[in-house]
C-alpha cells in the first residue's frame, strides 16, 4: 500500500500541471497556515479559501465541520480515557477523565505513522523504562484581554524526555477547571495524588503496538515541572512568597525574613542561609528527597500533636504546607514522585 501510494505520488507531481495545482492549493491555504494546532474554526477557513480559489467545489457547512470535529474528539476520550475518582466536599465525588498516556501513544501512532517510527527511534528502548516529564499549568481559555476567572483551569500534561520538548508532542492528561477545583478535598494537591494514581498502569507498563512492532512499554516519572506557583500548588508547597522561597534549595530563605532575623538581633543564625537577592550560584545548597521528606515527616509529626499556630510557625519555617492528600505525604507515591526533580517550567525554557 506505502510502495503504491509512493508511485501514485511521484507520478502526479511529475506531470507540471500537478505541480502547478499543488502550487495553486498551497497559495490558496497560506493565510491559514499560521495557527498553531487544528480545531474545527481553522478547517472551516481552510475550506472556504479552498473554495473561493475554485480548488473545492462544495464545502462542507461550517455546522458539519463542528459536528465530524466533536465526535472526533469524542471518540478519541473514548478511546484513550480512564476515569479516576476525585473525593469532594460534603461526601460527593467527581468522575474525573484521566487520559492513559500508552494508551493515547499507541493512538497516536497508529493516526501518525511518522510519530510511531520517531517513538521507536528515539524513546523506546526494549527491556528499559521510559522517562516522561509531567508538566502542571494554569490557563483561561478564551479573551486574554478580558479573562474570565470561572474558565481557568490546571492543565495536566505528559511529554517523552527524549522527544524535543515542543508543544505539539506533549500529551493532554487531565484538566481541573476552577469551578470544579473549589470542591476538590485537598485542592491541587489532592488532585495530583488522584492523576498519579489513575495513571498507575502506564508506570506498572502494558506491551503496546507502535509502527508494527510490540514492544513492553512502562513509564518512570522523571521529573515534574511547571511554573512556580503551578507546582508549588500541586506538591502543597508554601510558594515563593513566604519565609522559604524555593524547595530546591535547603538554605534559601526570603529578604524578609532576612531583615526579620537582623530586626531580633538573630545575625548569626544568617550565615547559615542565604536570600535570592545572592548572586553567587555555588552558595546555593541544593536540597534532597530525603531532606524534603525529613521536613514534611516533621510536619506531620507537629500536626499530630502541636497547636494549629505552632503547626503554621512549622510550615512557613519549612517552606511546606501540612496537606495529608497531597501526593508527598502519601508513602507509595515517593518512589515515584521524587520533590528534587521538579523543574522550573521546561516549556519556557524551551521557547527561549
Ligand atoms: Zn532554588
């Protein structure tokens, strides 16, 4: 079938009135090639600039296009999605879709030849793990100009480590919009703990069939990125505001509590931290799973016995929220999650 469709092809752009029809439909749909991505509003236009320029005589009704887009997507969930329990307030629970990420791969494939081949190439190897970075964001769709808050929302996503980290390769996971978020028992936190475990098969693995080939497939969480605030939200970390400004770094505390320490005559306790306003990178002291883990066990600990303001002092000392649904206090997601290997917005980084 490839060999065949290779000849038919050679054999049509061979001929110059081919290529000059090629060239026609290529002026025809140039305005439109500039949108990242498709979505039924962009193939509307594609087509009626096809049909102003005589190539398609009878589009279909910008109504069908939306339809044939919808049951797409629709049968894509079907397809690629599992349902994962989210705990709500007032003893209710959300039927949340979770998208299997080797499930999803093997979809994708199967649609792309050329992405099956790339995964076989370059990100799965036989007998070994395959690394994925997981990526938290927060978005609202629509007018950036007037945004509305109601539609904002955490967006899950997954990429292979050894694809280049472009956004078109990152898989969709899961979303959490606000409205619903507000009843979610331990926030985005909580939520994480659920994505983590509704994606347990994809890092138990599962023998998947890409470009023709099967091949054992099991994930290993990498590393867990996004923006400070997004990940700071779903580890239940204090975030950049308070007395400890970055998990990453166990010596690192605020400008403010700086100036609080030498306000109480505490110099001397300083020599032991330093504040992001430092310039030299090598005094910065990175932390360790086992110190984060050793910090949050503490917090734990006083929450079990200490006062909620002595629980608090703890808190913002530590730089850690006490969340008991957050994905860091549950004991068989810390081989998987480990708190050292969150990144700092890879995507952005990568656009730089
Ligand atoms: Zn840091």
């Amino acid at each position: 079938m490839d060999s065949l469709q290779a000849l038919a092809m050679t054999e049509s752009t061979s001929s110059s009135s081919a290529r000059k029809r090629q060239r026609e439909i290529r002026d025809a749909v140039l305005p439109c090639l500039g949108h990242a991505g498709t979505n039924a509003g962009h193939v509307d236009r594609t087509l009626q600039r096809l049909h102003q320029a005589g190539i398609v005589e009878k589009p279909p009704s910008k109504g069908s296009v939306r339809h044939r887009d919808y049951r797409i997507r629709k049968d894509w969930l079907q397809e690629t999605t599992m349902t994962a329990t989210l705990p709500l307030t007032d003893d209710r629970e959300h039927q949340w879709p979770v998208v299997d990420v080797l499930k999803a791969t093997e979809a994708m494939a199967e649609a792309n030849p050329a992405y099956g081949k790339k995964l076989l190439e370059a990100v799965f190897r036989v007998g070994q793990e395959t690394s994925i970075i997981l990526y938290c964001d927060e978005a609202t769709p629509g007018n950036p100009l007037a945004s509305c808050v109601q539609r904002k929302a955490y967006l899950f996503y997954i990429g292979y480590k050894c694809m280049r980290p472009r956004p078109g390769s990152w898989i969709t996971v899961a979303a959490l919009p606000s409205n619903l978020l507000i009843d979610v028992i331990g926030g985005v936190a909580g939520a994480t703990t659920v994505l983590l475990r509704a994606l347990t098969p994809c890092w138990n693995g599962r023998t998947l069939l890409i470009a023709g080939q099967r091949i054992f497939c099991k994930l290993r969480l990498e590393a867990f990125s996004g923006d400070e605030a997004g990940l700071a939200a779903c580890l239940a970390a204090k975030g950049a505001s308070g007395r400890r400004p970055c998990w990453l770094c166990s010596n690192l505390i605020s400008k403010l509590c700086r100036d609080q320490l030498l306000e109480r005559g505490q110099a001397n306790v300083l020599n032991k931290f330093v504040t992001i306003d430092e310039a030299d990178k090598t005094k910065y002291s990175p932390a360790t799973d086992t110190s984060i883990y050793a910090a949050l066990d503490s917090l734990s600990a006083c929450a079990a016995v200490e006062t909620k303001g002595a629980l608090e002092d703890l808190s913002k000392n530590l730089g850690w929220r006490h969340e008991p649904r957050g994905p860091l206090a549950q004991p068989e997601l810390r081989s998987l999650l480990r708190p050292a290997a969150t990144v700092f917005d890879v995507l952005q980084l990568d656009a730089m």
